[in-house]
C-alpha cells in the first residue's frame, strides 16, 4: 500500500533552501528596479509583508503568486526561479 503525503507536512533541507534562494532573487531583482516592497506589492496585488516574508524565505508562494510578482517586475517568472537556482547548482547553503 502506497503511503499518501501530505503537502507541506513538512519542509525538506532542499524546500528551505530553495524558499531563501528565491526570495533573495526577488529581493535582487526589486532592488535593482528601485522598487519598494510596498511599490512591488502594490503592483502586484500583494502585501508588503507577504513579499517580506518570501524574500526572507519564510513564505512559499503558489506559482500563480510567484508569477503575479514575475508579471509586476515585468520579467518571466523563469527568470526569477533561475536566479534561484543559480546558488543551489553552486554549492547549496553556503552560497545562499
């Protein structure tokens, strides 16, 4: 018998490390825009804590979140989870 899981149950070392990869790319990209968190959320539809708490990693946005962001920074959201990618290919945590 299969066992189900449960999404969320529980965050895996590569989920954690993922989450902080990707906020701290947004975070880079907002920056670079000179946006505000408020500014981006605005844009967005979102909160500014809400995007705090994903560029800090402790939010997980849905892929239709993480893309409304990609769409306010007027980029692909591939761009934003390539960036994110980029330090975990490097060597893991220690290049978040």
């Amino acid at each position: 018998m299969h066992e189900h899981l449960r999404v969320n149950e529980t965050a895996t070392p590569n989920s954690t490390l993922f989450s902080a990869a990707f906020g701290k790319a947004l975070k880079n990209k907002r920056t670079a825009l000179n946006l505000s968190q408020e500014e981006l959320g605005f844009r967005s539809g979102l909160d500014r804590t809400y995007i705090s708490g994903i560029e800090r990693g402790t939010r997980n946005p849905t892929l239709l979140i993480a893309n409304r962001i990609a769409e306010a920074l007027a980029i692909p959201l591939s761009v934003l989870i390539a960036e994110a990618e980029k330090p975990m290919q490097e060597g893991g945590a220690s290049a978040v």
